[in-house]
C-alpha cells in the first residue's frame, strides 16, 4: 500500500509507518505548502492513497466523498 501523508499529519506518524514497512511519502517533507491539487496530482501520478485531516481536501475534489463522510466523519 503506497500512501501520501497530507502536511497535517506529523512525521512522527511518517517514521512509525516507514518503520512498519509501509510505502509512505509526506507532503511535509517532499512538498511542503503544495496545493490541494498539487497534492492530489502527487497522489495520482505516484498511485498513492491520501492520508489527511482534512475534509475540504476530500470534498472538493472529490464530490462522491461527501456522502462517505457524512457516514464515517
């Protein structure tokens, strides 16, 4: 599983799951203040999974999101 962590995650979260052995890069550290669609691009063209904290990010690029929030959110 290849996963970007958003700038809100910490990097003590970006060195447990390295450690773990997850295929993690942050946006901290190799894109720090990228925009929404600087990130999602990122996300796309590496094939990774977004790790964020932040609904806006999901929602607004991702209508369908909405509805999945409202449930787990």
């Amino acid at each position: 599983m290849k996963l970007l962590l958003d700038e809100n995650i910490g990097l003590k979260v970006y060195y447990e799951l390295e450690k773990l052995g997850f295929d993690v890069k942050s946006v901290y550290v190799a894109a720090r203040s990228a925009s929404d669609e600087e990130v999602i691009r990122l996300a796309k063209d590496e094939n990774r999974i977004i790790v964020t904290m932040t609904k806006i990010l999901v929602t607004l690029h991702y209508p369908i999101a909405r509805q999945a929030l409202y449930f787990y959110g």
